[in-house]
C-alpha cells in the first residue's frame, strides 16, 4: 500500500502505524492529520475512496464521519453560552418550551451535552426521512417520556442527539445547527466539514460499508463482553432502542441523507477538517481561535461517569465529549474528543498541544475504541518533536 503525504520530524512513527493499518487490520482508505500547537505535523492517506472501488483516496477526501459530529455539535452550544446567547444551567424547555412534557421541565442544557436528558430512545422510531425534516424529528423528541430522571443518569444519545442539539440551536438563534457551523465555525476556519452537505461537495466524497475486521489482526480483534453483546442482541434494550431512533437505517452514500442536517450522526469531513477544527478548540490555528480558556475547561470537565445506561460499559463525558477512559482511550488524562461508530475519530490533548482526526471509508463493530484509531494513537504516544 502506498502512503501519500508528509510527516514532520519525529512523527515517523504515526506513518509506520497508517501504514500497518493497511497491511494487517485491514484498511481499505483512509487519512490522518495532526496539528501540534497549531501546526499540522502529520497528513497522510492512502487507499481507495470508495470503500468497495478502485479510484485512489486523494489529498481532500472526505468521508462521512458518524458520531464524531457530536464533538462538532457540542461546540456550537458552547461557543453559544460563550457568546451569552445561551446559558448551560437553563432549562431546556426556556429556549423550547414544547420540550417541558412528561416530566421534562427540569432538564438542564449541559444535561443534554453530557448524555443525561435521559431520552435516548423514540417509543415511536423515525424513518430516514421523518429524521430529516427538522419540525417532526423536534416535535417527536419533545413529546417523548424520558426512561430516567433527567440529569439522574447517564447513557449515549445515540440518534436523539440530533435534534436535541439541533432544535436548541435552532431557537435560540434561528439557523440549523449546520447553517451555524458552516458561517460561524467551518467558513472562518477553512474546514473541510460539513453537517448537511452541500450539492457542489459532493463529488468530493467517498462512499463507505460496514467491513469485518481481518482474522490476522494482531490480536486487536476482541470479543466484547457477555453484557455488552446481550444489549445489542435484545431489540427491547435501550442500547438496540437508542441506535434504532431511525429506522430503518439510513443509507449512509445516498445524497439525500447526506444533505440531511443530523449532527450526530451524519458529519462529512476530511482528516485535516477534524484536526484543524480541534487545534482551533485548544489554541490558535493561522491566527484563530474557537475557545476560550474558560469554555476549554467547561468542554473537558467530568459531567458523567461510570456505568452508562445505553452503552453498557463506563463512560466519561464532559459538554458534549467523550473523556479519556478505558471505553475511549485518547492520548492522555486531558485528552477529550469524540469517536464515529466504527472507525472515525477526533480530539484534542491541550496539555500536549496535539489534535488528531482519523477518518476511513471502512467502518467496524467497534463503538468507541477502533483499533486502527488505537494504534495511531499509541504511535503518536512514541512520536517526538525536535
């Protein structure tokens, strides 16, 4: 397999890993890019576009990301109480009133950020195209009884935090969550990222399948825990529910989802446009900045943790990201981030300066740990800078 791209001196290693990846645990395409201190250090590719194709992965594709959207969700309800349009400790139902049913009336925002609003399931699930009309999806999240007291427990909104996210920031400045990214975040930053794909991008695309994990993994290849299976098994656990809110599941290459405004689910990014928006969340990049200290610390501050109600092992959220964990591992304690199901990743380590984004067109069983995001980590553990 042929890696295109360039590391910087001491960032040897992370080419060696992209390189493995392909060679044993099965990549098909694939990029990674890494900012230190603002600076990209690492930008590499390789492979083909389409998961199932021929055509070469060039410099500038972009590939749907999965949840990783949620770390981009997160980040415009931050930037929003940084800019005191919106205030984390409110009730959600003081922006969106509609939202106060069946005992909703206490949630907070930052409960919806850290996976505490305790609607992670639809009675009634959406189809792909309910999911997409922003009215409906809103309409169906409101009227839905959470299955614990919010801001009692946590467990991963897998789908409902779409429209959670999306109707907040709909209200409270009346644009779509991907309008706002795209003017407020992607455009001042140049990011290759979008949350409702534009028409004119699309040829910019790969598409993506659900691919096995080779059998000459190295190991990587683990056997999930009885529990963790069982919840997957059982159509009536909220783990099943929660990852079913739309059904059936949406075709991830057809323009029409793609164009759909789905923030945690349906991202489209480049590596570099992962990266960059992360070194942007912890200092500098060509002169700007998204975060301020103050929202820095909110993002990775310990909001959830321990036994998670959908997921079915420990997890730690801050607002809106996933912490460093045995079910998330990042580059150190400070790390904070967010996976896609099945292979992307992105996040920042401020301690270290380094932001990361992996993205592939081959997605696996993995939910938070893929070993081919693993093992680029673990290489950049090794990675030194002169």
């Amino acid at each position: 397999m042929d890696v295109n791209g360039t590391v910087a001196e001491g960032f040897e290693p992370v080419r060696e890993a992209f390189a493995a990846n392909f060679a044993t645990l099965g990549d098909r395409g694939a990029a990674v890019t890494v900012y230190r201190d603002g600076r990209k250090v690492v930008d590499l590719w390789g492979g083909t576009r389409d998961v199932d194709g021929t055509e070469p992965w060039e410099h500038g594709t972009a590939q749907v990301v999965r949840s990783a959207t949620k770390g981009v969700a997160a980040a415009v309800l931050l930037l929003l109480a940084q800019r005191g349009q919106l205030d984390l400790d409110a009730p959600v139902g003081a922006y969106w009133p509609e939202y106060k049913e069946h005992g909703k009336e206490h949630t907070r925002v930052r409960h919806l950020l850290a996976h505490r609003a305790g609607v992670p399931v639809l009675d009634r699930p959406l189809t792909p195209a309910e999911a997409a009309d922003p009215d409906l999806a809103a309409a169906a999240v409101a009227a839905q009884r959470p299955v614990w007291e919010p801001g009692a427990e946590h467990g991963y909104h897998a789908q409902t935090y779409s429209w959670l996210t999306g109707e907040l920031v709909r209200r409270v400045t009346g644009r779509t969550i991907g309008r706002w990214i795209a003017e407020e975040v992607a455009g001042p930053l140049g990011l290759d990222l979008w949350v409702g794909l534009p028409e004119s991008e699309a040829g910019r695309v790969g598409r993506v399948a659900q691919v096995e994990a080779p059998s000459t993994a190295g190991g990587l290849k683990t056997r999930p825990k009885r529990a963790v299976s069982d919840a997957y098994a059982d159509p009536e656990s909220l783990t099943r529910r929660a990852f079913a809110a739309i059904t059936p599941l949406p075709d991830e290459n057809d323009a029409a989802y793609r164009a759909a405004v789905l923030p945690a689910s349906n991202g489209i990014a480049t590596a570099d446009g992962l990266a960059r928006f992360y070194a942007a969340l912890i200092g500098e990049v060509d002169g700007a900045r998204l975060f301020t200290p103050g929202t820095l610390a909110a993002a990775r501050t310990e909001q959830s943790a321990g036994p998670d109600r959908v997921l079915v092992v420990n997890t730690r959220f801050g607002l809106g990201y996933m912490l460093h964990g045995g079910a998330s591992p990042l580059l150190s304690p400070g790390s904070f981030g967010h996976p896609g199901r099945g292979g992307a990743l992105g996040f920042a380590d401020p301690e270290s300066g380094i932001a990361f984004g992996y993205v592939t067109n081959g997605f696996r069983k993995s939910v938070t740990a893929d070993p081919r995001a693993q093992a680029l980590i673990r290489a950049l553990r090794t990675s030194t800078t002169p």
